[in-house]
C-alpha cells in the first residue's frame, strides 16, 4: 500500500492553516493518520515519509517535527 501527497486540505477540500506552517503540517500529518487508519495500518507499517516545505527555514524544523510528534503520538514511522 502506499499513500501519497498528503497537504493541509480538511474533509471538505478547505486549506487548513493558510501561510501557518505549523497548522498545515499538523493537518498533513492529521491527514496521514486517518489514511492508515482507513487502511487499518499503523505509523510502522509505512515505508518512508517524506516531507517537502515550500519555504524551508531551520527554524520550522523543531516546530514540524512536533506537529509530527503530536500526530503520531510518538510512534514515528521508522
């Protein structure tokens, strides 16, 4: 199985978050869990996660991964 190109769009196809990164990568990641949970999958049954930010600064780094943290309640994707 694979999931793929994943962004802030809520149910309704709204953009979550505006120019917030934070709240668009929470809702990435939001988005990620319920399609595993479709899937009847977990964080350790992907493959590989990758995250692309259109802007990239180091300081959103630490702040993204949180939002990941938060999603993922720790169990990251290894």
């Amino acid at each position: 199985m694979a999931i793929s190109g994943q962004v802030a769009l809520d149910a309704s196809g709204a953009l979550v978050g505006g120019t917030e990164y934070i709240a668009q990568a929470c809702q990435c990641f939001a988005n990620i869990c319920e399609a595993l949970a479709a899937l009847n999958a977990q964080p350790r049954d992907c493959l590989q996660i990758r995250i692309y930010v259109v802007g990239q600064r180091q300081d959103l780094v630490s702040a993204i991964f949180d939002a990941g943290n938060q999603a993922f309640g720790g169990d990251w994707p290894t």
